[in-house]
C-alpha cells in the first residue's frame, strides 16, 4: 500500500477533502441537470418562457454577487466563504421540493446563484494558497477529474429518480451539499495567509479606494472577455448541440449521451497525465493550442457528416478541455497578489455567468436564423480571435510576474 501512502501524501489533506466533496456534489448536481428545465416546465404550466426566465436568474446573480465574494474571502478568509455558501446552496436545493409559485422558484434560483458565486472564488484562492506554483495545475487538473467522476452516473441516475418522484433528487442533492459543508467546517483548516488579511485591513482603512483598482487590474478582465468564446462553446453544447444532432439523426438523444460519455472517460483517463505534460511548456503556448483545438470543434460539430467524425470532434474538444483548464486557473493563482486572491477568480469566473445568462437566448436565436452548422463555425471563429487575445495576455502576465522582484516570502504581484 505504499503507493496509496504516496499518493495521500502528495498533497495537502485539504485538497482530498475538495476532491470528496467534489465527487459527491457533482454527482449529486448531474442527477438535476437533465431534468431540472423540465421540472421548472412542469411545475409552471408549460409556460417554456418563464421556465427559461428562471433558469437563467442563477448565472445573472452569480455575476452581481460574484463581483463581492472574491473581495469577502480576501478579507474573512476561505473557509467561512466555503461553509457559507454550501449551506445556502443547500437550502436552496431543498427548498425546490416545496415550491410552487413562481416568485418562490425565482427566489431559490436567486439564492442558488449566490451560493455558487461566494464558492468558487474562495475555493480556487484556497488551492493557490496551499499548493506550490510548480503543482497547482495538476490539483486543478485533479479537481476537474473529480468532477468528471461525480459526472459520470449522475444524470442517468437522475433520470431514473425523476421517473419515480423529481423530490427524491433534490433531495439527495441538498443533503451531499450539506456533507460537504460539513466536512470543510470539521477537517479543512483557514488558509488565507495572514500577511494578505493584515495587508487587505490596512489597505481598507488607509483608503477605501486602495482596496482594489480596477485601473491597476485591467488584464485579468480581458483574459475574463477573452475566455468569453470558451464558456460560450460550453454552454452551446448543454443547449443547442442536442437541437442541431436532432435535425440530422433520428436517435439524436444516445448520440449526444454518448458524447458526453466518451468526455467523461477521456477526463477521468487522461487529465492528471495531460495536466503533467502541459507542465513542461509556457503556460501561454499550451493555452493557445488548447483553444486551436476547441476552433476545431466547433466546425466538427457543425460540418460532421456522421458519428465517427463526431467522435472525433468530442475527443478533440476533450483533449482542449483539458488543456484549458488548469494552465488557465494556474496562470491566474500567478499573477494574483496574494491580498486580491479571491478577487481574480472571481473577476475571471464572470465569464462564465455572463454566458450563462446570455447563452441560451442568443444560441437560440442564431440556431433559428442560420443553424447550427453555421453557428458552430461562428463560434470557431470566435474562438479563433479569443486564442490569440488570451495567448498574448497570459504571456504579458506571467513575464511580469517572473519579472517581479522578490523582496519578501510573500510579494504582491501587479497584474497590471
């Protein structure tokens, strides 16, 4: 069992504690995604437009509330973030087995984005805290393989349980949320460093504007815009990509669950080995190509003219993904002073709200005027002028953060 021994030991208890709970809470979340529009569908009348409405209110709130939780775990620290937010996430998630209006969906929906934004921030400035810079791409790369494991049999699972009562999934979600919670409040200790707290405090009461300027800040917002494409394609794929592989196969459901299945075996596979190469090359080159692979996905997608060149265009999507990923969050846990930690996840997370929030309504749209082949390709196009844009940005970051000088243990690193 030494190789078990080695591998607990490689990294710190907080990090497994993180990757349990990530397990558990993915798995638990997957059960709700496949039905969950439905269900709001259902519960409303078979009124899609307000199903729609409410369903885009998490990622709307995410984006407002976000703009805070990076500044609260700054300043209070990681852990109360952490606990905080999974315990509302946790209401939430119950409290959809006991709604019926729509203001009382509406507000869950609220309160479940604002859950989400005060947890990643603060958990993604935990692992830059506690992990060394040369390993933080291969636990962000174990933090995402996780994910994929909690992935793989939730939403078949989940389907199964909406069959027999929709209660049951939210539910169970709303109790591995809560285990989680637990789990940080009993075994994860606080891991914002002390000198950044002193430094956040001091800032705060000599001026409220050196707290952080947005003038001082500038290029973690435009690798924010520029991973805008990224999180665009992802969200595509959720909604419109079942609607394109209807119009061309007639068994268009085990075609796409076949997809995402092949996603999750690669991820599962093959991300750690992948995360470990990348190490070997600048961060900025590795992203660059992460997102030339993903420029081809998205005319595999459209153009596919049958299954094997799908396949092809999901593993391919995959092994960008993959690339993606932790070289991204790793280039931000960098050049992130230690005193705005929480602050840059959050700024670059934004990305994500934002197409979450305007993502399905404009897919939609061009789905109905040009299709989805044309769309895809849009989107590669995209894809296209965000790489070179994020390419030259995260070599303009990390330069000058190598380029800092080291005065004390823990500098502050401009990110302008």
């Amino acid at each position: 069992m030494t190789w078990l021994h080695n591998l607990l030991s490689r990294y710190d208890k907080a990090i497994w504690i993180r990757v349990i709970g990530t397990i558990l809470t993915t798995f638990a979340g997957f059960m709700l995604r496949p039905f969950l529009a439905f269900y709001l569908y259902d519960r409303m009348d078979g009124n899609l437009l307000l199903a729609a409405m409410v369903t885009s209110l998490q990622p709307l709130t995410s984006i407002i509330s976000g703009y805070f939780a990076g500044s609260l775990s700054d300043r209070y620290g990681r852990k109360p973030l952490m606990i905080a937010a999974l315990l509302i996430e946790s209401v939430s998630m119950a409290g959809y087995m006991w709604a019926e209006s729509l203001i009382a969906f509406a507000a869950l929906t609220i309160l479940n984005g604002v859950g989400a934004s005060l947890f990643w921030p603060a958990a993604s400035a935990q692992v830059t805290d506690i992990v060394p810079e040369e390993k933080r791409s291969e636990v962000f790369a174990l933090l995402h393989t996780a994910l994929n494991l909690g992935a793989a049999a939730g939403p078949l699972i989940g389907v199964a349980l909406y069959k027999i009562n929709p209660g049951i999934a939210f539910g169970i979600c709303s109790l591995t949320l809560f285990i989680y919670c637990l789990l940080i409040a009993w075994q994860v200790p606080e891991t914002l460093p002390r000198e950044a707290r002193n430094r956040t405090e001091t800032n705060k009461l000599s001026s409220p504007s050196a707290r952080f300027k947005w003038s001082e800040h500038t290029t973690v917002v435009w690798m924010a815009l520029a991973a805008v494409p990224v999180s665009l394609l992802y969200s595509q794929v959720e909604i419109i990509l079942p609607q394109h592989l209807r119009t061309k196969y007639d068994d268009f459901l085990t075609v796409f669950a076949t997809l995402l299945t092949i996603n999750g075996i690669l991820v599962v596979c093959c991300q750690i080995a992948i995360a470990k190469f990348a190490e070997r090359f600048p961060a900025h080159r590795v992203i660059l190509i992460a997102y030339m692979f993903l420029v081809c996905v998205g005319f595999g997608y459209g153009w596919a003219p049958g299954m094997l060149v799908l396949v092809l265009a999901e593993t391919v999507f995959t092994i960008g993904e993959m690339l993606y990923g932790p070289q991204i969050q790793k280039a931000i846990s960098v050049m992130a002073p230690d005193e705005h930690r929480g602050r840059y996840f959050a700024v670059f997370g934004a990305n994500w709200g934002i197409t979450g929030t305007i993502g399905p309504s404009v897919g939609a749209v061009a789905f109905r005027h040009i299709g989805g082949a044309y769309w895809f390709s849009v989107l590669s196009a995209l894809l296209l002028v965000g790489g070179l844009f994020q390419y030259r940005f995260v070599k303009k970051a990390m330069q000058r953060t190598q380029a800092a000088p080291v005065s004390t243990e823990q500098p502050s690193v401009s990110a302008t």
